[in-house]
C-alpha cells in the first residue's frame, strides 16, 4: 500500500495503545493490590463492560454469525455476561472447518471488518499440530500485547526479574509458543533472552552447554522436555544446581510432579501456568504455589461438563471454556472449548488475591480413555509413578488396545535400571490400581528407547497416548 491510504492506518505501536495496556492490565505490586481490592460484584461488573465490547465486534464476524445464527440468536438477545450461557460454545474443530471452507485463514477474524486502508497490523502464528494440521492464529497489536503483559505479570509475580537469564526450550518457527514467551519477556520484563527452542533446534547437548556458558538462571518450557535436560546435563558431567545453577524454572508443568521437577534441577522453584495458542496465558501460580490464579481481568473462564456442556461444581472436572475480555480487535475467542480438564479450588488464598484459582492442566476430555467405566487421563499417569519410582526417567507412553472385546491399556515406562524385574513391574501396576481405580498393564523400556514414538526430542508437546482401537 503507497500514498496517502498508507498513513491512515495505525503503525504497530499505534495501534497497541500502550498507556491504556498498562493502565488496565497493571503488574507487581499493583496487580496484587487491584487483585485484593475488587470485589466479586465489581470484578464481575468490569468483565462485563469488556465482554460487551467483545460481543459487538463478534457481530461483525462471519464465523460468529454464521455459529450464533444456527442457533436461532440474533443481535440483542445476548445483553450481557450473565446471558452468556444461551451462547453455543466451539473449539478447535470449528476454526479449522472455518479454514477449510475459507482457506487459508478461515473467517474468524475480523480482519475484512476495517475499512480500506485502515486494516490493523497483525502478528500471524500457528498451533502446534499437536492434535493434527496447524490452525492459524491471527493477533491485534492490541490483544497481542495485552497477552505478552499477563503473562509477564505471572512471571514476575512469580519471582523473574530484569537481572535474569532465561533459557527458553518453547519451539520457534511458526509455531506461536516460543514467540509469546520471547515477547512477553523481552517486551514487559526485560530480562535476557536465550531462545533455544527445542531439541530439534537446538541439540540438548548445545543446550545444556549454553545454559552453563551464558548462566542462565531461569528455565522455561514444557515439563517434559525440562526435566529431560536435567538427564542429558547430567550425562555430560554437569550437575543442576551447582554447574547450571537454575533458580527458577516456570512453563507448562502440567501433571508433573513438581517436586521431582525441582529435585532434577537442584532445588529450584518450580512454576506451572495454564493457556493455549488462541488466549494467551488463563492461569498461572503466584508465589504461594497454591493453585493457578484464573487473569480475572482479563479471561473469563468457564468450566462445563463435558457430556452435558453444564457448569460443574467447584471441585469438579470440567472442560475450561474460555472467553477473552480484551480481544476486540482482530480476533474475538467468545466460548472457546479448549477441552482441557481442570477443577476450581475452593478456600482463602494466602495472598489475599479474590481472583479464582485452578487446580491446572489435568487432562484433556477429547484425549480421555474410559477403562470400565473409569476415566483416565494419559497426561497423567507419569506424575502418578515418577513420585514414587526414582529408577523411572520420567518418559513414558500409554498403548490402548481393544483385546476380546474388552478395552486394555498398557504404560510403557523408561526406567533407569530393572527392566526385567518381575516384582518391580507387580509394584508399578498396584501404584496405578490402587491410584486409578482400575487394572492398568506396565511395560518397562530403557532410557531413551521411547523417544521415537513420544517425539520428546522434536515436538513442543510429547505424545503420551497411541489408541489402537481407531
């Protein structure tokens, strides 16, 4: 675009409006004092002033038009956060028949809502591909850094400051994660970067000898793939903790066991936060490490049965359903099934923040196996036996096959020694009975041995469950 058309539309920075950002989304000590400071009426009062803006930009969507008028709504008939339930909700299936029908972007955004010439600029993403092709994923300079500043706000409420090093094993290229997480550090953090990726990236050799060369002092990523440096520097004749001395190390922990993960790096605090490619970060610790705060302010999350799409009672498991309250800009998430399981945490927060908590990432319900009538979260099971077998690496698959007509799941597990003992296999199947409720077969494998089939060493997210049955 040249000539006088060029100007009208709003640089990146323009388009950001940083004092209203950090007015609205405050961090440190401010977002603690806002956090304490609301009420639930007026937190409920504020969300629902964003929701409405988020509502009528929807509007404007195809996709949302198209969603919402299937079900008989017409503009009106939604008047606030409190008729949100008469919304039908949608997920990741939805946005890629989007895409499919509109290739390649899908009419999800609202990007042909702007007139000529004024067309926002947008940071352009994908998923993972973990579940399948890579969805695009389309954000304002708005919204873009309003999801970087929450994210740093975890961070530093967490404990990261300007002085750290952080060694950062999210993947890169188009995938989003690594390029969120960079953004929100370098943008509203300001401590050292090291954007090492993945071990397809960067070797885990390489990354380790990094980690030791440049110092690095925080480490972010997912669990699986951190714990599993904690080995490799160990086989390389490092020590965590006294030749890479990482204090801190914050990511998407998930179902792993905190502990072993603080153990495997010599002590060092362990953080875990929630959110998926589309919303930025819902969740994350504070200091207290006593759930996830839900960013009230900024998400409203719902948590609904995943039969009935009901909201479940505090306590219980339930899909998490998110609504993003500052995405009026390109691309509007309203009732975004992410279908990942958690629960609400009830009880007084020790640091006197009124916003929900969450028990955090346990599962996924599109991902779950029922095994006589009992259901299991694959994600799940490696937490369950690396507290209390030291000899398991901590990588392990679970194999779902259906034998005589009867559903059978078999964990194949790295163990370090003892792979043909008898007693410990019994020992390992009794852990998983008497945790889960139901028979569950072991396999042992050496360290390693599995990594072709989890993809621990080339993919962001490791896979943990192959169904024979399909």
């Amino acid at each position: 675009m040249t000539g006088p058309d060029y100007f009208q539309a709003p640089d990146y920075f323009q388009a950001m409006d940083y004092p209203t950002i950090v007015q609205a989304y405050p961090v440190g000590d401010d977002f603690v004092a806002l956090g304490q400071r609301l009420s639930r009426d007026e937190l409920f009062a504020r969300q629902d002033a964003q929701f409405r803006k988020c509502l009528d930009f929807a509007w404007k969507v195809p996709f949302y038009q198209r969603l919402w008028g299937e079900k008989g709504i017409e503009p009106g008939d939604i008047r606030g956060l409190a008729d949100i339930g008469k919304l039908p909700t949608y997920s990741k299936t939805e946005l890629m028949a989007s895409v499919a029908a509109h290739p390649p972007m899908g009419d999800f955004h609202g990007l042909d809502t702007y007139p000529a010439g004024q067309r926002p600029p947008v940071v352009f993403q994908t998923t993972s591909g973990t579940t399948g092709k890579p969805q695009p994923l389309i954000y304002g300079a708005k919204s873009r850094e309003v999801q970087n500043r929450l994210l740093a706000r975890a961070y530093l409420w967490q404990g990261m400051r300007r002085e750290d090093v952080v060694h950062s094993v999210y993947g890169h290229g188009l995938i989003n994660g690594g390029h969120y997480v960079r953004e929100a550090v370098s943008h509203w953090v300001g401590a050292q970067f090291m954007s090492a990726g993945t071990g397809i990236e960067t070797r885990s050799v390489n990354q380790v000898m990094m980690m030791r060369e440049f110092g690095a002092t925080v480490l972010v990523g997912f669990g699986d793939y951190v714990k599993r440096l904690a080995d490799v520097a160990r086989a390389e004749g490092m020590e965590p903790g006294r030749d890479i001395r990482i204090r801190m190390i914050t990511g998407h922990i998930g179902a792993e066991s905190r502990e072993s993960m603080s153990e495997a790096w010599g002590g060092a605090e362990v953080y875990d936060w929630y959110g998926v490619g589309d919303t930025g970060i819902i969740a994350g610790h504070g200091p207290d490490q006593d759930g996830m705060y839900v960013m009230e302010d900024a998400q409203y999350l719902e948590l609904l049965d995943p039969d009935t799409g009901l909201p479940v009672e505090d306590g219980a498991l339930g899909d998490m359903v998110c609504t993003c309250l500052f995405k009026d800009d390109v691309f509007p998430i309203i009732r975004f099934n992410t279908h990942d399981v958690t629960e609400v945490m009830t009880g007084a927060s020790s640091t006197g923040v009124n916003f929900r908590r969450i028990r955090g990432f346990m599962g996924r319900s599109d991902n779950m196996v029922k095994l006589r009538g009992i259901n299991i979260f694959p994600t799940g099971i490696g937490a369950l036996l690396s507290e209390e077998r030291e000899e398991m690496t901590g990588e392990y698959i679970c194999r779902v096959a259906r034998i005589e007509g009867r559903d059978e799941m078999t964990v194949h597990v790295e163990v370090r020694t003892g792979a043909g003992d008898a007693a410990m296999k019994a020992a390992y199947e009794k852990i998983l009975r008497t945790r889960l409720g139901v028979e569950i077969g072991v396999a042992f494998a050496a360290p390693g041995e599995l990594a072709p089939l989890t993809g621990i060493e080339v993919r962001q997210k490791p896979i943990r469950l192959i169904d024979e049955r399909k």
